[in-house]
C-alpha cells in the first residue's frame, strides 16, 4: 500500500468528470467539453456502418489499416505511428514508458489538465513553467529542467487558454532541451492552425528521437464517441509504446470510420473553415458585452467575466444550464477563477449563447 502513489488516495478534485443532465423537457447542449458541432464526415460514417456488420470478430490489436491510411495521407512511415484509445491513452502511454515515482514531468502553467492527473496517477513530480500573457514561456520552461525531468507536455494550440506557442519557439525549446528528457507535442487542435505551421511542427517533431506527437480524431474530425488518437513517436520507441497500451484499445468501428475519416480532408477543412468563422463571431460578440477573452485558435474561446458578483462566470454557468439546457464549465486552472472556456457551436448554437449573454449581464 505505502508504495502507490499518494495521489491515489488524495486525487485532483475535479474528478471523475459527470455529464450533467439537463432541466425538464431541455436537451443538453454540450460547449462545455471541446467537442465538434459539425458531425463527422459521411465518409467515416458509412465506414462505421460496414462494420457493425461484424461484431463478433475483434479489432484488427495493430490497427494496421488505419495506421496505413494516416501514413498515406500524411506521407509518414506507418510504423512510427502508434494508436490510441483516445490521444488521451496515449499521453498516459508515453508518460508509463519514461516516467516513475519521484520523476519530474513539466508543463505550461495553464497547460491542459489531463498533463496533471497522468503525473498524478504516476506519482511524479509536476512543474509548472510560468507564462507570458497566457503563452508558454519556453526560457521559463527550460529554467525547471533537471536531471529527474523526464517529460515535458506542451499542447499547441492549448487548452484551455487556446494560445499557440510559435513554431519556431518550439523548435527552440527542443533544441535547449537535454536528449535524456522527450517532448511530447499535443496537436489535438493541429487541425485549427496554418496547415504550413502544422506540416512545419510535424516534420521537425518527426525528424527527432526525442520528440513524440500526438494527434486526435476527437475534434476537428467530430468523432469524439469512438475514442480514436495516434502518436508518430521515434522508430526506438515504437515497439514500447505498443507493449504498454491495451491490446484491444481501439474498436473495430473506431478504426474503420478513423481510416475512412482520415481520407475526407475536404470535410476536415470545411470544419476548421465553419470553426473560424464561429471565432470571429463569437469575438465581436465578446466584445460587443465588454467581456474580455484569449485570443485562442482552438474551437472555443476562454472568456472571462464581469467582477461583479451577481455576473460571475459560475451564475451565468448555472443560468446557462436553467434557462437553456446548455453546458458550460468554470475553468480550474488556478488564475482563471472567473473564467469560462465555452466551446465554439454551430450558429444556432452561438446565437443562443449570445442571447443568454445579453440577457445575463443586463
Ligand atoms: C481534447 C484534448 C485531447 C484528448 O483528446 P482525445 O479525445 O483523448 O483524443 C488531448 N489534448 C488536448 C489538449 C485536448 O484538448
């Protein structure tokens, strides 16, 4: 007993996650946790589709045909990709291969909270660079960096404050970094940048032996239901990375509608076009009602609330969630107390939001 980590007994208040269920009569609309407003392609629905057609055989453990088609649409070697349950899985994944008790992990202050629970579950020691106006300070990083650091996570763009570290930022960092420590690139929102900073990231990130990546189906692809993540990682590190995830972890119908998802980018740029547009929307809106936000390149916006205490961002959460059935969350990072990060809807959706707005803080 005395040998697991403490965190077991004493976890991060915010777990586990419950969805909420709405009021009476409501259906639950969800800007609360990142997800999609725009479905997924028809593309990987059909794919879906075919495979039920065959639930008595198990997933292919390699996901072999899904790794071949990444590896085809983004010119990489099918072999250096590794999928996961989720990109979340595979964050874990990389942290069990390096990391053990005692063992530093570092991140951005406000970088994305599932950095903290997976040094949690490990019993590592977590380091928190501060940052630059909601940007990761790459000097301030390196500044932590010891001989116990074996991790670094850094998520760009980054949730919840939606910031881009430049490219050329972390390439320095990177560089600066000691070969004994890895990088791991969370590009979740990947999809939502420059395709010239993606494709910039992803050929230097995949040029390194100490630099792993990690991608999602989860957003810009709206096939967050079926858990669906990949890592390009160094050719060393690959035959790890496979030994510890699970055998079985991603199902048949996930890997099916993944491949076939993969191979629809016309549906992906429409998504990250609709996305933008919403941003913009959302911005004038913001600043319409004076409320103040991160200028973030993700598909949400963490915005910020009157001081006032009766226009906090926990009463309009609750209003929110009365009146309308929507799900907004408070921000836990610490610093953002009168925070939300709501997600970026469909139209519909943004102008119910504004209207709860308007009425909110009138
Ligand atoms: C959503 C998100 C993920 C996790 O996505 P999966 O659904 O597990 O693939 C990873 N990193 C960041 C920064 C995210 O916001």
């Amino acid at each position: 007993m005395t040998t697991l980590p403490h965190a077991y007994f004493n976890p991060p208040r915010r777990l586990p996650f419950v969805l909420p269920t709405p009021p009476e009569g409501k259906k639950l609309i969800s800007l609360a946790i990142n997800e999609s407003p725009y479905g997924c392609s028809r593309k990987a629905w059909t794919a879906a589709e075919a495979r039920f057609g065959d639930p008595n055989r198990y997933p292919d453990p390699s996901s072999a045909d899904l790794r071949r088609a990444i590896a085809r649409q983004f010119a990489l070697d099918p072999e250096r990709i590794v999928c996961g349950n989720g990109s979340e899985e595979l964050l874990d994944v990389v942290a069990r291969m390096f990391v053990r008790a005692g063992d530093q992990i570092i991140m951005s202050q406000s970088g994305f909270f599932q950095f903290a629970v997976i040094a949690a579950r490990l019993g590592a020691e977590l380091l928190r660079a501060p940052e630059q106006d909601d940007i990761t300070d790459v000097d301030a990083l390196l500044a932590l960096v010891s001989e116990k650091t074996k991790l670094v996570f850094l998520a760009v763009p980054n949730n919840p404050t939606g910031t881009l570290l430049p490219v050329d930022d972390v390439i320095r960092l990177h560089e600066k970094l000691p070969p004994h420590v890895v990088l791991v690139l969370d590009l979740a929102y990947g999809e939502y940048m420059e395709k010239s900073d993606l494709a910039r990231l992803m050929r230097h990130g995949g040029a390194q032996s100490n630099i792993v990546i990690t991608r999602t189906f989860s957003k810009a692809y709206g096939l967050a239901a079926l858990r669906v993540g990949w890592a390009l990682a160094p050719d060393w590190m690959t035959p790890g990375l496979n030994l510890i995830r699970g055998v079985g972890n991603i199902n048949a119908i996930a890997q099916a509608a993944a491949a076939a998802a993969v191979q629809d980018q016309v549906f992906v740029d429409r998504v990250v076009a609709e996305t933008a547009a919403e941003r913009a929307f959302m911005a004038r809106h913001y600043g319409r009602l004076g409320l103040r936000f991160v200028p973030g390149f993700g598909n949400f916006l963490l915005t910020r609330f009157p001081d006032d205490e009766t226009k906090s961002a926990g009463k309009f959460i609750d209003f929110a969630m009365r009146e309308a059935g929507l799900w907004l969350r408070p921000v836990g990072e610490p610093g953002f107390a009168n925070w939300s990060r709501m997600g970026l809807g469909n139209r519909a959706e943004n102008e119910l939001l504004v209207r709860l707005l308007e009425e909110f803080l009138k």
